[in-house]
C-alpha cells in the first residue's frame, strides 16, 4: 500500500536569506542569498513536520547570472541576456554542475549540494531537482563536464538551420539580437559602457519555438532551444533514428544527477521535448534506479494520456484543469460544479496528476492579484489534497502566507515571488528566526495557518482511503450545495470512508449532505441503520454522532466556515 507523496518546493536562493534590508534589482552581496547550509536540520524537521514525504530544490543546477564567478573557473556571463541579476534557475548554463550562489565556498559547492541531500534524507525526505531538457543558457558551457562526454554544440554545424545530429537550431547567416526592453531593463544596475555587447553568430533559436534571430522580451530571448531531432523547417519531421546525439547527452546528464542521490526530477516544459524521447530515456534511467520519480510540468490535456503511457511519466502537472478551476472559485467565478467537470475530462488519469495551489509560476495566494488572505485557499487546498490518489504540492511560505507583493526587480510587482533576484521571503524569515526555524516569532494567524496545512498533509499520509481509495463525487445527489458554493465528495476503501465537505462562501453555511442508497451501495454500507460520523480536520476526534438513516438514505448535517472544510469518517 503506498503513502500519498508531498512535496514541499524550496528555492534555496530565497529559502535562507535573512537579509531585510534589500534593494531592487540589488546584488548578491547588497541583498544576500540563501545557501545550501542554512537549509538546516531545524528546517527540515520543521518540513518535515508538515506531513511532507519529498523535497522539490528549485534552481539547483548552474545558471547564468550577473555574479562573477571567474576566480573559481566559471566563465562569466553577458549581463544582456540574463534575467534580473540572479538570472532564472531555468536558464542551465552547465548540467553538470551546481549553483555557485547556493554554497559557503564555491569550490566545495557540489559537496555541500551532496550534503545537503544527505541531511534531508536522515529526515526521512526525498530529493527532487529540476531537469530543463527543452533549452539551456545563451552561452552554455560546462566548466565542470566529466571526461568523455562533449559540450552541447561542440559537434554541431551551424551552417545548417537544422541537422539530426545538431544539439541547437541555428538561424544561418544572422546575428542574435537582444531585445530593446531586455537591455533597458538592465540600465538600472549595469554600465553599459563596461559591458561588452553580446554576440552570437549565427543566431541560435530561442527556447520557447522562436525561430528569429530578433526575439522580444516576452520571448524566451535568454535561453537556446535544444534539438531532439525534429525539423520544425518541415512540417515537423522527426528524426529519431539513429538516437539523435542530444538524446545521449540527456541520458548521459540524468545519470549524473541520480548519482549524486537524487529520488526525482521535475521535467521543465516536458512537453515542448518529443514523447519518443522520453520514452527512451525514463526506462534507461529506472533501469539503473528504479525508484527513482519524474513529474512533467504540461499544460495540454491532449497530451496527458501519450505522456504518460508512452513517455513513462509518473505524475503531470494538474494546472490547466484543477488548479485554473479552484482559482477561479476561490475568486468568486464559476461555479463549484466545474469541479466535477474537471475529474470527468481527465478520463480516469487523475492518480497520475500533481495538485498545487502554488508554485513559482503562479501568483501567491495571499497576494493582491489574488486572494489576499492566505486562508481563503484552505478549501481550495483540501480539495486538492484529499480528491485522488496522485501527489500534492505546497512553495516554500505558502504555508506561512507569502505574498509575494513588492518590486525585486527584473519580475516586477507580479504576486509572485522572485525567481530572477537576489531577495528573500519575509514571511519565511519569521519562521527561520537566526536558523531555529520555530514559531516563536510567527503571528497568532500564521501559526493556526501553518497547522492547517500541517493537519491536512499529515492526515494524506495516514489515511489509506486518501492514499489509496476510491473517489465518489457526492454533487449529483446533492444538488442543493452549488447554490450555497459548497463541494462534497467522498474517498473509501476497506478501512475507511472519508467525507469531504468544502464551502467557497464567504458566509458561514449549515447543510446536509445526501447518502442515497447508491451511493451507501458504492460503500458496500447499504444495510447500515445508523452510521457514526466522526471528524478528522480539524478536531481528528474520536468521538462521533450518531446518524440514524431515513427512507432516503442518510442526511448528515455540516456546519461549515466561510471559506472553510471539514473532513469526516464514517
């Protein structure tokens, strides 16, 4: 029997900076920056705590930055195309190696990396780590490549717009352009005077399928795109076979990485990189390391069911389905029936989808552009957690009520926390208070929120019925509920029957959810006379009502907060 997995993201460039005194657009050593150290056993045990089974470190690999790190061999990069003066984690400038930024002495960084996995598994934590397979830095170069293996683009003729055998796409007979408003941005914290002008001949493709020599800022101008073999020149012919060389290089990478101990991969815009690739490469890497995850973030249902039977992934991003939906709910749109439509499109595939309610794409919950108040995402969140089998997610203060509302820099005032500067979490400082990472200096509002989230996750991984029951929809037969804005459903299985009642009202609402004989049937309960109700979030108490059954079934009565839930046991 498995144990529903949570994953706690972390983004340790953020995670354990205790600077409060920064400055837009500020560099590393105006603004400080977290390390792989202060990711102590205090915050892990804290993580820990929380309910959560494995660790998602964001921005581990090297990117490319405005920080020079040339005294420890790294070659420094061109402050034109690099985002913000951090630079985005997913601009991978060497595969092979691992973020500068993060460790005590750059030269020991891949030790102190290899310790910290050492340290969250003695919690009882896995590793996960971002693999960005669809595109690499401007100027890629690994200063750390092990012997035998060559650097993308060594072999590759950039005459050619496109060969099989080519690890990048080149645009022949012109110049790559950095966009106008890319350099503007950059006048805030560069001289342009001392910088040399980026230069590259022929222009290679840009990461997001831009095939111009002149992408704007909304392009993903800083980053190349990497050739799997598919000719986009011709109706997007494949060419798979002979293995196309970026196919090894991928391979020859994930292995690295799984050597250095990690449990899993989080697949950077998997679905931008051919199926066939993927079902090439996973069984190679399970071969050697059979327990080991990946997780695609993808955004096109038309795809869910090739990438995962074809591509062997064992979980897909759930964004553009449960998460658009809960969003919309929770900011008054729609209605709580969309959420039904939602597990009826996946077609039975939701065991293998990943539910959040944040990360670092997406607008902090507590943020303006949101929901304002962190505890407004509370339903949303049980929805999340308790409705299937598959994984759930929480970002690093989420759990703590970020909010992600000022101007760091590059990323602007979005809602979202940074993932372009040198900043910190002010809401993640209270908590690790000088490394003790306790309550101490938590509000009264954060410390009741952070044991909701603690309550939920904790009770997924006790629950079988959670972990690996059956999901039955109770809206049908309560169609009263979507007038009041109020979600049911149930999850069951031998040793367990488990009600989930979520209101998305801003009022507090006395109800009653149905049992009818078809559903006391699917919970094999159909001679039950009376059924003891007990509640598990947030009382987890033993004692229960009694609920005397009717002609038609069972009417449970529920109280519930505005914008709140209750999980049951029957």
């Amino acid at each position: 029997m498995r144990t529903k997995i949570a994953i706690y993201q972390l983004f340790p460039r953020l995670f354990g900076n205790e600077n409060t005194n920064l400055v837009p657009y500020g560099s590393k050593d105006q603004n400080g920056c977290g390390t792989f150290s202060s990711i102590n056993n205090n915050a892990l045990k804290s993580i820990a705590s929380l309910g959560i089974t494995h660790i998602w470190y964001t921005g581990i690999p090297e990117h490319a930055t405005t920080t020079d790190y040339s005294s420890y061999g790294i070659s420094p990069d061109n402050a034109c195309v690099v985002k913000g003066r951090a630079g985005s984690p997913y601009a991978v400038k060497d595969y092979y190696d691992v973020n500068p930024d993060l460790a005590n002495n750059p030269e020991n960084r891949i030790e102190e990396f290899k310790a910290l996995v050492k340290r969250t598994h003695e919690h009882g934590m896995k590793v996960i780590t971002d693999f960005v397979p669809n595109h690499v830095a401007r100027n890629y170069h690994s200063d750390n490549i092990p012997e035998g293996i060559m650097q993308l683009g060594q072999t590759d003729d950039p005459s050619e717009a496109f060969l099989p055998d080519n690890n990048f796409y080149y645009i022949p007979g012109k110049r790559f352009i950095v966009p106008d408003d890319a350099a503007e941005r950059c006048k805030g914290y560069i001289d342009f005077l001392k910088t040399r002008p980026y230069y590259e001949y022929p222009a290679k493709a840009s990461g997001n399928d831009c095939f111009t020599p002149s992408p704007s800022i909304n392009d993903w101008y800083e980053t190349a795109k990497l050739n799997y073999g598919v000719d986009f020149g011709f109706h997007a012919e494949k060419h798979f076979s002979p293995i196309p060389d970026t196919w090894h290089k991928m391979r020859d990478i994930l292995q690295f990485w799984c050597d250095m101990g990690v449990d899993g991969f989080r697949c950077d815009m998997a679905e931008m990189v051919p199926v066939e690739f993927w079902n090439w490469v996973v069984p190679r890497i399970k071969a050697c390391n059979p327990g080991i995850i990946f997780i695609a973030e993808i955004y096109n249902p038309a795809l869910y069911t090739k990438f995962i039977h074809e591509g062997h992934f064992d979980y897909l991003y759930d964004k553009v389905g449960l998460y658009d939906t809960l969003r919309n709910i929770t900011e008054g749109k729609g209605s709580v029936n969309d959420i039904t439509g939602v597990w009826q499109h996946l077609n039975g595939l939701d065991e293998y989808m990943l539910r959040f309610m944040e990360n670092h794409d997406e607008q902090r919950i507590a943020s303006n552009q949101f929901a304002l108040l962190p505890e407004k995402g509370l339903p949303a969140m049980a929805v999340s957690a308790l409705m299937h089998q598959g994984p759930i997610m929480i970002y690093n203060g989420q759990e703590l009520g970020e909010q992600g509302d000022r101007m760091a820099g590059f990323s602007g005032n979005d809602g979202r926390t940074t993932i372009f500067d040198y900043w910190n979490m002010p809401e993640v400082q209270r908590w690790n208070n000088g490394g003790k990472f306790n309550e101490t200096n938590l509000t009264k509002a954060q410390k009741k929120l952070r044991k909701s989230y603690a309550d939920l996750l904790n009770y997924c991984r006790a629950s079988s019925a959670v972990s690996n029951g059956k999901f039955y929809d109770l809206m049908w037969v309560n169609t009263h509920l979507e007038d009041q804005k109020v979600y049911a459903f149930l999850r069951h299985d031998d040793n367990e029957k488990v009600l989930l009642v979520a209101s998305f009202n801003n009022l507090p609402q006395k109800i009653h959810i149905n049992l009818t004989d078809h559903v006391l049937e699917s919970l094999d309960m159909k001679e039950e006379k009376h059924i003891e109700v007990s509640e598990q979030i947030p009382t987890n108490s033993e004692e229960g009502t009694l609920v005397a059954k009717s002609p038609d079934g069972f009417k449970i009565p529920v109280s519930v907060d505005g914008f709140g839930y209750r999980v049951f046991r029957f």
